[in-house]
C-alpha cells in the first residue's frame, strides 16, 4: 500500500516538475523572441544580441535542471531495466546539454569580462 502511494506520489510530481521545465522553457523562448526581435529591429550591438542570448541560455539550462530531475525521480518507480535504460538515456542526452550550455555561457561571461574596460 505504502509502495502503491509512492509510486503514484512520484509519477505526480515528476509531471509537475515536467510542468515547470515546460513553463520556463517557454518563459524564456517568449522573453528570447520579443527581446531578440526587438534588438534585431532597432539595430541594436553585438553586445545587446549576446545578451539576448546568454539570458535565453540561462532559462534554458534552468529548463534542462527541472527535466533531470524528474528524469532522476522517474529512474526510482520504473519496473523493467528497459524503461531505465530509455529514462537514463534521456537524463545522460539532457545532462550533456547542460554541461554543453553551462560551458558556453561561461565562456561568452569570461569574454565579456576581458571586453570590459578595467
């Protein structure tokens, strides 16, 4: 009874984790494509474009950290070696990605740095 309650404690919060990926990947693609519309209408520099980008990165890896976790969380009611071999593929492709982002998004904040007058 206790393991029939968990499992369905865990599916729920796994989609309401999924919910919340879902709204802050879509937040920042919506803020993404007004500010990056905006920056490419009113000629704006580099510098303004980068930063439209760097901050739809940052949602983004923010999207990415909410799906791992309810990979992970998924992972712990999963009943065949099978289904955890698809959810872990799943988790190791989106860790990846964060790994991936996280590394561009240090190096454009390290060049940005170097740009900076001291």
């Amino acid at each position: 009874m206790l393991k029939d309650w968990l499992i369905v404690a865990t599916q729920q919060a796994v989609v309401v984790i999924d919910l919340m990926a879902l709204i802050v990947i879509v937040v920042g693609t919506f803020e993404a494509f007004i500010r990056g519309g905006w920056v490419l209408v009113s000629s704006r520099s580099g510098h303004e474009r980068r930063d439209v980008w760097l901050r739809y990165a940052r949602w983004l890896v923010a999207g990415l950290t909410f799906q791992l976790a309810a990979d992970i969380l998924e992972t712990s009611i999963t009943p065949s070696w099978e289904e955890v071999a698809k959810v872990g593929a799943t988790a190791v492709i989106r860790t990846f990605l964060n790994f991936f982002l996280e590394r561009d998004l240090a190096d454009v904040r390290e060049r940005q740095r170097d740009s900076q007058p001291s």
